[in-house]
C-alpha cells in the first residue's frame, strides 16, 4: 500500500498558516483508505529550541487534537509522537554518515534562522535536522509527502540522501515526492506580508493562532497592513492583499480572480469584515473538538497514539532492521 508521511512541530500553538498550508489537506487526505498516512507529531525536531519541558508536553498533545480536529481519522490513518518511536534516533545517526556539510550549509531554513547570529553558536541539533526529517520519511517508504513550501527543500535532501544510500547498498528507500499545493503553501504574517506565518514569534499580532478567539481573530484581521492603493486585487506590488485574497480563496472555495470582481470598487473594510468571518466561522469547530479532546479525562489524545505507535513501530523497526542488516551492524 502507498503511504503518505507528513509532520506539525510542537513549537508553538498552530497557526492559520499550519492549517491552510498542511493539516487541512491531511484531513482531507486521510479520508482515503487506498493509502496508509502518517502524520506524526516531531517532539525531537523540537528540543531545537529547548522548550520548557511542561510547555513541550502541552504543545505536543496539542498538536495531536488539532490533527485529530482536522479531520486525520486515526481508523485507517496513522498520528504518533516521534519519541516514541526511538528508530527515528537511530536512523539519524546513520544517515549522518550518507550527508555532507555542503548539503547541510545550503538549507536555507538553516541559514534564516543562523541567521545574523551567524553558525558558531548555532546547535548542532538545529544544524542536523534536515537528517532527522529524512530518517522520519524514510523509516515508512512513504512516496508522498505533503507540506508548505518551506519545507520543500528538506525532502528535495530526502530524495537525495535515499538515492546515495540505494546506490551504495542495493535498493533499501522508497525515494518520496513533495507535494506542495498551489494555492496557500507560505501564508504570509499579517503585519509583515514579506514573513512567513509563524508559530515562534514573540509578536504574534500578524499570526492567527488556531487558539485565538473570535475577538482576537478579528482584531489581528481588522488590524492587518494593507498595500498602498484600496483596490482589492494581487499583484507583487500588493503581497498584503495577495495573501488575504488567497486566505478567503481557500478557505472560501472561491477563485481569486472570483474575489477580485467581487470587491471590486468596495473598500478594504467590507473586505477584512469578511474575511474575519470567514477565519472564525472555519476555526470555531476545529477549536471545539480540539478543546474537548484537550479536557482532562479525555483518553482520546491517548488512545489515537497508542494506535499510531504500534502501526509506525512495527514498520519502522522492520526498516531499521534491513539498513543494519546492510550496513554490517550486529
Ligand atoms: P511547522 O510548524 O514548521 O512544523 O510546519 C508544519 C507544516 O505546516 C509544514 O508542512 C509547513 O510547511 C506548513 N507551514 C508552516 N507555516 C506555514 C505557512 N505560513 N504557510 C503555509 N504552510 C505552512
Ligand atoms: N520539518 C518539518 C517542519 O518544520 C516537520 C517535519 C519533521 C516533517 N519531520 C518531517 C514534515 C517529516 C514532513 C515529513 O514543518
């Protein structure tokens, strides 16, 4: 069976980004029982930013009732907590011998979050995660991955890696495809449209957070930059609007060109209004489910990864096995 692998860090709530970007697509995903999905939740990928240890626990189940809200049906798909599967460890490890520093020094993730820092001080944790995310789509022959287009150019590095490693000891990965959706792939900050969404900013007045209420979703849409000119349209010139326009096309089921004809000679404010609207009328239910299953007492979170490990051990053990097999490791 094919099998589709994808995960949401817990670094921070999900953003209107995660969710138009990947998990909505995960919901809709997952409803296909002609494939076997993952979607995990990489709490290694997280000691990156060295959480505080009770936040990293809240975000981490949390992150698994915001999948669980959007739609991933653990029935016939898959959600697990990195940690618990240890083979994911142990494959870094040996992918760290089939990985070059050149390959490493140009991820740009890498190098916007060095940064101005510069790499010196940088972790070396941070530094390998790309090899980490390998071993996390590999463990599971998954063809298919799913994200935002940041991190397309982790699994272009995945592909890499698989090949090196099956030239080298005969064929032992799948080789995945990223697959980044059109429309809604880099949701851009609202009070910054030159900066992703992000989960991690100390200001979070230009990110929706799925947690956010009704009032504060409107506030931070109401309160969003806009371009220069009041024409309701995209175009590079307007990447403020672009990103809105494309907010409402996808979580509207409407075309942009649509929307533009739409508010056509109406001002910015019916515009906002609107989308407001729309953001809250899509997260309200999600928000529901999730803080019902966020509920003590709830054995959801609970029961969804006990699921989810013993599907991901059994095959990510029985990959580990054949790479050592190969490799001479007793
Ligand atoms: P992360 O929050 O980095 O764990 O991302 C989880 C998934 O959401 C990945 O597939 C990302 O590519 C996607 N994602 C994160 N931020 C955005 C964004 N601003 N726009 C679209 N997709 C995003
Ligand atoms: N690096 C991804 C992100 O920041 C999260 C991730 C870790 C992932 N391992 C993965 C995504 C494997 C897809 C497949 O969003």
């Amino acid at each position: 069976m094919k099998r589709v692998v994808s995960g949401i860090k817990p670094t921070g709530d999900v953003t209107l980004g995660n969710y138009i970007g990947a998990m909505r697509r995960w919901g809709e995903m997952s409803a296909n029982p002609e494939k076997e999905h993952f979607f995990f939740v990489p709490n290694l990928h997280a000691l990156t930013v060295r959480p505080d240890p009770a936040e990293l626990k809240r975000m981490s189940r949390s992150a698994v009732a915001w999948l669980l809200a959007c739609g991933v049906d653990h029935d016939h798909s898959y959600i697990f907590m990195q940690s618990q599967v240890p083979a994911h460890s142990e494959l870094t490890w040996i992918l760290n011998n089939y990985t070059t520093l050149g390959e490493l020094n140009r991820m740009t993730q890498f190098k916007d979050k060095a940064g101005r820092a510069g790499s010196e001080g940088q972790l070396v944790g941070l530094y390998d995660y790309p090899v980490m995310m390998a071993a996390d789509i590999l463990l599971y022959d998954a063809e298919e991955v799913p994200v935002g287009e940041d991190q397309k150019q982790h699994v272009e590095l995945t592909r890499d890696i698989a090949t090196r490693f099956n030239n080298l000891y005969g064929d032992t990965f799948v080789v995945p495809q990223p697959t980044v959706q059109k429309e809604g792939a880099r949701i851009m900050n609202l009070q910054d449209p030159t900066k992703k969404m992000s989960k991690r900013d100390l200001d979070d007045s230009g990110n929706i957070l799925l947690d956010d209420d009704e009032k504060t979703i409107e506030k931070k849409i109401l309160k969003a930059v806009t371009d220069s000119g009041s024409a309701v349209a995209t175009g590079a010139d307007k990447p403020a609007l672009t990103n809105m326009l494309v907010i409402m096309s996808v979580l509207g089921g409407k075309s942009i060109e649509d929307l533009e004809l739409q508010y056509a000679g109406r001002g910015y404010g019916e515009f906002k209004q609107d989308l407001a609207d729309l953001v809250v009328h899509t997260i309200k239910p999600l928000r529901k489910v999730h803080d019902q299953y966020m509920k003590e007492g709830s054995d959801k979170i609970d029961s969804a990864l006990k699921h989810g490990w013993w599907r991901a051990s059994e095959l990510a053990n029985a990959k580990l096995t054949r790479v050592k097999d190969k490799l001479g490791l007793l």
